[in-house]
C-alpha cells in the first residue's frame, strides 16, 4: 500500500499542509499527505460559516498587527506569499472572489467546499497522494538521520521513512475537524518547545441571565470595552451575539484573547456595551431629555422602544427599576441619568470562556524562535518543516489565520523545493 521511504511526508491535510504538498515539487513516489480523518480538510470547509474569509485586503503592516507579538515571524512569509497571491492562485484555480466589509475576502459563489476542492483537485492533478483515516501517533529520527514515521491506519500499525517532515496538525480548536493538539507531542518529542496553548477566538461566559434572556439578540455598530482593576483593557467596534451562555459574535471573538489571558491570572473582568457609540454620555442625555420635553405625556416604554431592539427592553426595565407604565414627563434626573448611563455601559461580569471545542483558533503552539521564518524548518531538527496553526501564531477574525496558514505552507513546500534541487544538484 505505501512504498517504504519517500522524500517528503506531510502529517495534516488542512490549508497549511496541502499547500506545502503542492508547492514542494514532488509527485507520487516522491511526497505523501498523511490525514488522521476519514476526509480532507474539514475546517477549511466550515470557515467562515462555509463561506470561507480566505484573506483580508489590510496592506502588510496592518495585516501583521492582527497577530499581535508573534507577527514578526510572519512579515517574511507575507512578503513572499501575500493577499494578492494568494488570491491569484486560487483564481488560477477557476475560483472568483469578492470583497466584503472589513476589507474580507470571500470565494463570489460564498463555498468553502470550492476553496478546499480546488486545493485538493491540484494535489491529485500533481499525483501527490493522500492517505485518509491516517493518523500520525510517532515520529523519530533513525541513526541514518531519516524520519521514522508511525501511522495508525484502520488500527494497524504501518512505519514509513521519509527524508523530510511537514508537521501541519493545526491547533487544539474544533477538534472535531481533526485538529486535537496531537502534533504538539509530536513536536515536543523531537525537542521542541510548546509556548502554553490556549482558546482563542472563543465565546465568553457571563454572570446571571442577563446573556440567556437577550439569547440570538444580534447587536451590530455597537462598542464593548474591556474592564479590569477600573481600567479599561481593550475595545472594539462592530457586531456582537448575546448567547445563552454569555456573548459571542465578532468583535468578543477579537476581544476574547485578552479576556482569556485576564481570566486565566485569575483577574475580574467585565464588559460594557455602548449602544450608542456615536454620541457621548451628554448628546445621550440630551437626546433623552429632547424625547421627554417632546413626548411627555407617553409612557417610559415607548421610549425604550425608539431607543432599543425589542429584546432588550424588559432588560432595562427590570434594570432601571423604573415602572413600565410612568409617564416621561414623571422621569426624575437621577432616572434619566440610569437609563443614560445603561445605554452608555450596558456591563455584564465574564465568568469564563468556552472551551477548544467552540474556539476558532488555538493561541500558543511551536515556539517561532525554534524554526527558521524564511523556510518554516525546525532550527533544532534538520528536515522538519511546520506550518499553519500548529505554531505560535494566531490572529484576529477576517481571513488572517487562513492567510497564515496558506502563506507558511507555501514557504515551506517552496524551502523543500529548493533544498531537494540543491541536493540534486549537488550530486550531479
Ligand atoms: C468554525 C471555524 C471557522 C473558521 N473560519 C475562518 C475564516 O473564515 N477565515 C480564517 O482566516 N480562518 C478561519 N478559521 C481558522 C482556520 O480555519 C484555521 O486557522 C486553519 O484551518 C488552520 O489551518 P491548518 O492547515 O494549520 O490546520 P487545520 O485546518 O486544523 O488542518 C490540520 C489537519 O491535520 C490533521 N491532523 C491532526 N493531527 C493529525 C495526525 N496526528 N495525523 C494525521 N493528520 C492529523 C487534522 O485532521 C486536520 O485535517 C476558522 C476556524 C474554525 C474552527
């Protein structure tokens, strides 16, 4: 079924490791695609909702600022495979694009299932073969310095040598997909360090019910900031979910990195709403006071009505403990002063985050200081490539992570490339 040593084999069938297969030259004989799952790229085919935000249009600089500290690492990467490569090699693959809010790129007919089968149609058109139902459980190097790869295969045990290894297992988030954290022991058994993993991207969990009575309310242009000692940690503006646990949506996504940092030092955290970021806590007020003097004789309700979405107006009557019947023109100052300030810092206590089952990506992973930025090899094993999720890089939502996975795989198959020529050569 397998020949016993090939020149390259690639451990996980998502974006980053198809991208190496393709780029690193080889065909049949040469190359093997190990996947632990029954099909291909799983996650690649649920992103973004199954629409998959394939990249982001932000230019380098901002590109590498939603990666926060690790970045760096990327900034060569991107300078050879960006954006607008990554683009034209999936137009050369028949896919159309289009460019949506926050400057997120989607495939125009909005499939992912078209983004991964076009990826896998070029590996099968490139005779690269890939082993489903695969899963790599050891890799050690033998006295002839080769790889010694085991693989569990419909419970049987196979060993296989290879000259090089890609190690793209992805991260520990939605290990539903196949992503189950498996590559970092892999790693850590060739040496390598594991910066501490974490759930990023992920849904947090609230105090008391408030989040379980706004329950599917969908808050869009809204402001959530991060408190913690009094002291405002972070913010972000944009679209967010109330859940029956607490919130998600987009920007608690982008904010859930801080929070799960805070959370994990054991500190108080909370979150306020502004759901009027276009005004200040004075235009609020007037804007309150304008309604009172022109509709005093309507009830406190109605007000809420032209203030709020329906959902979240038992929230601030139950709140502001003020009686849904009283008429405006009966609003006190102090009064007047809760109901501004609610809608200013609407505040709800984080309690927690959802775990790697319900996180988009995965925060920590391979050390970047352990592997070489303009190839993605090991700077500790000779022939040991990484890419994707599986290092210590993770970003924000809009198309960067898949990015980073597509533009290290295919630094990686390109470095392997180069250095099979080069031995060719060298032999000649
Ligand atoms: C729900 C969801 C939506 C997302 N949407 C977007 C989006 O729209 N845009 C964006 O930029 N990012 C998105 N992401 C993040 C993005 O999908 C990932 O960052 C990206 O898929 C990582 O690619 P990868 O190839 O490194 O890892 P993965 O895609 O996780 O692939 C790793 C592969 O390795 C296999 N594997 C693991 N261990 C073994 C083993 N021991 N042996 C053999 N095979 C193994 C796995 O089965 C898997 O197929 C989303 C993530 C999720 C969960």
């Amino acid at each position: 079924m397998f020949q016993n040593q090939y020149d390259i084999i690639v451990i996980g069938a998502g974006p980053a490791g198809l991208m190496a297969a393709i780029e690193s030259g080889k065909s049949s004989g040469g190359i093997l695609i190990f996947e632990k799952m029954r099909k291909p790229a799983l996650k690649l085919k649920i992103s973004g909702k199954g629409r998959c935000n394939i990249t982001n249009s932000a230019n380098l600089k901002d590109f590498i600022s939603h990666f926060g500290k690790n970045g760096r690492f990327l900034k060569f990467a991107f300078a050879e495979f960006f954006n607008t490569d990554l683009l034209e090699y999936f137009e050369k693959l028949g896919i159309r694009f289009k460019l949506e809010r926050g400057g997120r790129y989607f495939p125009q007919n909005n499939s992912a299932m078209d983004i991964a089968k076009a990826l896998l149609d070029k590996a099968k058109s490139l005779n690269i073969p890939l082993s489903a139902n695969s899963e790599v459980i050891d890799i050690a190097k033998s006295p002839d310095e080769k790889f010694i790869i085991t693989i569990n295969k419909n419970t049987q045990r196979i060993q296989i040598k290879a000259d090089k290894v890609v190690l793209a297992t992805g991260g520990k988030s939605y290990p539903q997909t196949g992503s189950s954290g498996a590559g970092y022991k892999l790693a850590s058994q060739l040496g390598h360090t594991i910066t501490p993993v974490s759930p990023s991207l992920v849904p947090v969990e609230t105090k008391g019910n408030t989040a379980k009575k706004l329950q599917g309310l969908s808050l869009r242009n809204v402001k959530v900031k991060i408190w913690c000692k009094n002291k405002k940690v972070d913010e972000r503006f944009g679209e967010m979910l109330f859940t029956d646990f607490g919130v998600s949506g987009p920007i608690i996504l982008s904010l859930s990195k801080t929070i799960v940092k805070l959370i994990d030092d054991k500190q108080k955290v909370f979150i306020t709403i502004d759901l009027k970021p276009a005004l200040d806590h004075k235009m609020v007020d007037q804007r309150i006071l304008k309604e009172i003097n022109e509709h005093g004789k309507q009830s406190y309700k109605n007000l809420l009505k032209r203030l709020l979405p329906g959902k979240l107006i038992p929230v601030f009557i139950e709140k502001l403990k003020i009686l849904e019947g009283k008429q405006l023109n009966q609003i006190n100052s102090e009064e007047r002063k809760k109901l501004s300030m609610l809608l200013k810092e609407f505040q709800l206590e984080v309690t927690g985050y959802r775990s790697f089952d319900s996180a988009i990506v995965t925060s920590g992973g391979i050390c970047t200081k352990e592997i070489n930025l303009q190839t993605m090899e090991s700077k500790l094993v000779k022939g040991l490539y990484f890419a994707g999720e599986i290092i210590d890089i993770d970003a924000d939502t809009g198309g960067f992570n898949l990015q980073a996975a597509f533009s290290t795989g295919w630094i990686a198959g390109r470095a392997m490339k180069v250095s099979t020529q080069k031995t060719g050569s060298d032999l000649e």
